[in-house]
C-alpha cells in the first residue's frame, strides 16, 4: 500500500475540522473533505480530548518585538536594563 505523503493542516482547516467535528459529523466525514483517512483527523481532534481548544494569546505583560529590540540595543551598547 503506497503512503500518502504527509499533510500539515492550516488554522482554517483545522477549524473547519472543529466546527464540523460540534456539528456532530463523524470523523469519516471530516475526513473525506479533505481526502484523507479518519485516522489523520483523529489525531488532531484527540488531542485534547474533543473539546476545542481556546485560541492562543499573547500575554498582556509580556514584552512587544519593539520593547525586546530596544533592551537588546541598550544591552550591545553597555546600558543597563
């Protein structure tokens, strides 16, 4: 049996999987949308359990690109933090 070469599901597809997967759509059919078995979709939705989860977010207290660049050029130039 040939192996189909691997697939990396983008975050639309992957939604698309969670919003069919809540709509009650078997892993068959998710499957077939995107022409591949139920065993690729299984692993994405496992994972956590079936449950979809929460959207990522950045940290209000972490530091924004320009705040790091700035540390880094004070840190090359001999100024403190």
């Amino acid at each position: 049996m040939r192996q189909r070469p691997r697939i990396y599901y983008t975050k639309e597809q992957q939604a698309l999987m969670w919003d069919r997967w809540q709509q009650g759509d078997t892993l068959n059919i998710i499957a077939r949308l995107f022409d591949r078995g139920h065993s690729s979709i299984q692993g994405i939705l496992s994972r956590t359990g079936g449950i979809r989860p929460s959207e990522r977010t950045r940290s209000k207290i972490s530091l924004t690109l320009s705040e790091h660049e700035h540390n880094s050029r004070s840190l090359a130039c001999g100024q403190s933090i």
